[in-house]
C-alpha cells in the first residue's frame, strides 16, 4: 500500500522499490509532494498521523517510512 501510495502521489509507476530506497534522491519525492504523499497514505491506511510527529528521518528511505507507518497505526514492525 506504502508503494502504491508513494506511485499516485509521484504520478508515475515506481521501479523495484526496496527498504533502502531514498525517497528524495531515488524517488524524487520533494517537499512539496510530503503533503500528498500522507493524505493519500492516511485515507490508504485509515489511520490518522500527527503531523508533529513526522521527522525528516521518517523519510529518509522506504523502510524508514514503513516502519513509521507501522507505528503510526500500532503495529509492531517486523523483525529481520
């Protein structure tokens, strides 16, 4: 869902995406598009994500933006 998400909100497909894909660097994911990139997460998901808990490391890659997710909506990440 994360990778779908991250698609619509670029509006294009995305390549093999991997926990240690950058966001900004590979994906080119920008400011701008953070704010897109949570809506359609947030309606996504059904969770509801505090903006002030959002750091620019949840951003850093793929894995560290599930993993904030994961949180996000009570889940315990998983191991490995």
């Amino acid at each position: 869902m994360v990778a779908k998400a991250l698609a619509e909100t670029l509006g294009h497909d995305l390549p093999d995406i991997g926990d240690d894909t950058r966001l900004f660097e590979d994906l080119s994911l920008d400011s701008t598009s953070i704010l897109g990139l949570m809506v359609n997460l947030e309606d996504a998901l059904e969770i509801e994500i505090d903006p002030d808990s959002i750091s620019e490391e949840h951003f850093a890659t793929f894995g560290s933006l599930t993993g904030f997710l994961l949180e996000a909506a009570g889940a315990e990440p998983a191991a490995g």
